[in-house]
C-alpha cells in the first residue's frame, strides 16, 4: 500500500469516527460575578452519559477541558465526573462581550473531550452570560454646561449628553431625575428616550 492509499484510508477512518461518536452542544447559563466553586452542571448525567455502562471500559471515563494554552478558563471540570464549577476567574460580562450590541447574547464557549477513545466524543459547551447591575451609570463630564437664551421658546429642547452604562435592559440605566434648579419662575424637565438611548432638556417658563 502507497502512502497516499494509506492517508486516504486513515482519513475515511477519522471521518468514520468523528461521524459516529458526533459532536455534541450544550447549553447553560450562568450570571456574571460568580465566586469559586458553583456548581454549573453535570455532563454525566446532561447528556445521557451514565448509559454507557462503566465495567465495558477498559479505562474510566474521562472529561478534558480543551482550550488554548495560556488561556485562562472560566470554569473547570471534574476529570472523573463530568461536574462543571466556575473558577477564581472573574466572569464579567461586559470584558467577555465588548464589541456586542447592548441588547445582544454574551455567551462563553468552550469545548470538552470525552474518553477513552472507545466512547470518545467532542462536546461544545456555550454559557450564556447572564447581567447584573454591577456597573454605575456614568456622564461623559461631570458638569455639564446647557446655554438657554432669555428669549426661548415654551417647550425649547436641548440635548443633553446620555449617560454610558455598560449593563443592559432592566440594569441599565432606566430614567434621569433633576434633583435641584436654581431659577424663579423656570421649570426645567428631562425626556429620555430609551430606544434612542438619547435626552433631552425642556424649558418651561410661568
């Protein structure tokens, strides 16, 4: 047998394996800031591994976190068990997700290797990272100069810088209060437009 025939036949092979043993997803969710050691999940029993009878194996079964080197994981697994726990590593959701839409998905991917080879199985694992309000709203400055004429109109508008909120929907920031105005006879009112994330001040005079 030539080297080609014999690299055709071990490609046929591989993709006879990986075909048969399939690759498998699963899906978790998880809320950022999580501390050490909280029990996500359980591979043996989430995908029907407990079937496989464990006195056919020559070698027990396996679980292996796969990912890069120097990459520091946000979970780990339990080698003999299948367990899922969070690690010291913090989960933030907004350093894992910067470039995402407010509105969109954040999710944590990471892959497991199940063995011996006999029974072997690649497994993706996607983590949908939850928000909490863990950040505070923040203004581009922290005085904000507005020049309103002496002449304007009832009802004048005038735009006002949104403040950046990292977290989303009912974290992030829901509404603008002016707590203190200094004028007689003026009353000021804030809009905010939550679809267009912008604000607006209104002038009214009495």
């Amino acid at each position: 047998m030539d080297l080609l025939s014999g690299t055709y036949i071990f490609a046929v092979l591989l993709a006879c394996v990986v075909f048969q043993s399939g690759a498998q997803e699963k899906n978790y969710s998880i809320r950022e800031e999580m501390p050490e050691n909280v029990l996500i999940g359980d591979l043996l029993k989430d995908l029907n591994l407990s079937l496989i009878g464990h006195k056919s194996l020559k070698i027990p079964m396996k679980f292996k976190l796969v990912y890069k080197t120097g990459e520091v994981p946000l979970i780990r697994i339990e080698e003999g068990t299948g367990e899922i726990f969070t690690t010291g590593a913090r989960i933030d959701r907004e350093k894992l997700c910067t470039g995402i839409l407010l509105d969109g998905h954040c999710f944590y991917e990471v892959e497991v290797a199940v063995l011996p080879d006999e029974i072997f199985r690649l497994v993706k694992i996607r983590f949908l990272i939850e928000d909490i309000n863990d950040n505070a709203p923040l203004f581009p400055a922290t005085v904000i100069n507005i020049s309103i004429p002496e002449n304007s109109a009832i009802n004048s508008r005038f735009a006002l810088p949104a403040a950046i909120d990292p977290d989303i929907g009912i974290n992030g920031v829901q509404n603008y209060q002016l707590i203190k105005v200094r004028f007689k006879n003026i009353l000021l009112e804030i809009i905010h437009f939550l679809k267009t994330k912008r604000m607006v001040l209104v002038y009214f005079k009495f």
